[in-house]
C-alpha cells in the first residue's frame, strides 16, 4: 500500500540524507500512480525508474517532461519503439538482440540513448541478465562501434533476495571488478546496484546509482 505522504516526503529525505552527494538516486515508482510520484517530483526528485513499458508510457504522458525516466525491468525487442523517443536510461540491456534494437530506434529518432549492462549477480534462476563474459563481448562490440546510437555508461545488477551479508557482499564485488575492468578499457560513470533492502551493502561495494521504491513509498501491495 502507498503510504500517506507524509511519510514519503519523511522517507525520501531520510533515504536522501543517507546517500553521499556522489550517489545517484532512481526512486523506483512502479505501482504507484502520477499523483504519487507527482509529490517525490515535488520534492525535488527527477530521475524515476519504472519496470514495465505500457505503465511507463502512461505515466510519461502525464508527468512534467523534465524527469529522466530509467527503465529498468526487462525489455522485449518489440516494445522498444514505444519508448525509444523519450527515455533517458535502459538499465536492463540483457541480450544482444535488444541492444540491437535500442540502437536501430535510437538511429530513427535521430538520437543517443543511454543504457546499463544488465549483469547476471545472483544465484537464483529467475533473475534477468547477461553472464559475464556476455557482458564482456558485448561490451567490446560496443568499442569496435558496432552500436553507434546508444551509449554505455556502465553496469546495473540485482543481488540475491537474502539478508546474507557475506553473499551480497560476494555478488556486489563481482559486479563492482567487472566493471573496474571494462573502465579500463573505456570510462564508465555508473554501476547501479542496490535497492531498498540492500543499498548501504551495495554502496560499501562500489554502487554511484541506486534503485530505491519500497524505502520510499512503502512495501507494494
Ligand atoms: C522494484 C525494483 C527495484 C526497487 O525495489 P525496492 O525493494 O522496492 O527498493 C529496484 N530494481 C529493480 C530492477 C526493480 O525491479
């Protein structure tokens, strides 16, 4: 349930003031409707992150043009034309084929669009992402210039749902030196790891971004 606002204005500046001014914050506002996300824009908040397309595009219609949405769920090759003309950041780059397509939209709105490599961190089957040395040989293809409208500005993960210190800490590190060696080879800006439950870890590792929604606006229903 969306809390009284209050409460998020209260959490927002408690999540704020626990951030460096050197980390990025995506409050993740999926589920919760323009007038919600309306009052954390309010606040001053301009970077949202959304998980699927069609609510994505709803919202954008109905917000002020100048927030930056991140889409960070998982994308299918066909539903990138929906977005390709407004969005700011594709966190969620999991395959070839969809990076394929981001470019060749990018190209037809005569544009650069922004996106993160999604890396596979977690143990669980279910999560989303590339294996590292996917990441690897996309990346690479990426610097030979096979993908001259988008740009990539680093890595996004998601960590295994656990409390499990030890664990998240092994997962972070391994996104954290992933992305110390492709920074190598070309500046990367943002690793975004961490969300509500496991964002101070994430930091402590290496995260510039993190995707926070339920710290904010309360546990989704
Ligand atoms: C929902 C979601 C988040 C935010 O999760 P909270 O636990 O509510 O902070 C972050 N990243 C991704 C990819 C998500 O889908």
């Amino acid at each position: 349930m969306t809390q009284p606002y209050q409460d998020i204005a209260q959490n927002y500046n408690a999540v704020r003031q626990t951030l460096a001014q050197n980390v990025e914050l995506v409050v993740v506002s999926k589920t919760h409707d323009a007038a919600t996300i309306q009052r954390v824009y309010d606040l001053g908040q301009r970077v949202f992150g959304e998980n699927k397309v069609q609510e994505l595009i709803a919202k954008q219609a109905e917000l002020p043009d100048d927030i930056r949405w991140h889409l960070i769920g998982h994308l299918q090759t066909n539903k990138v034309k929906q977005i390709a003309e407004f969005i700011d950041t594709i966190q969620s780059v999991d395959s070839e084929r969809v990076l394929t397509e981001i470019n060749k939209q990018a190209e037809r709105y005569n544009r650069t669009i922004r996106v993160l490599l999604q890396v596979k961190i977690a143990e669980e089957e279910t999560k989303y992402g590339l294996e590292i040395h996917e990441t690897k040989e996309l990346f690479h293809r990426y610097l030979a210039g096979d993908f001259p409208h988008v740009q990539i500005d680093g890595l996004m993960g998601m960590a295994s749902f656990t409390q499990d210190q030890a664990q998240l800490h092994k997962e972070f590190s391994m996104m954290k030196h992933l992305y110390d060696h492709l920074s190598a080879q070309s500046a990367l800006t943002t690793l975004s790891m961490g969300m509500s439950g496991d964002y101070q870890t994430a930091i402590k590792c290496g995260a510039t971004s993190v995707r926070i929604g339920s710290a904010i606006f309360g546990a989704r229903s």
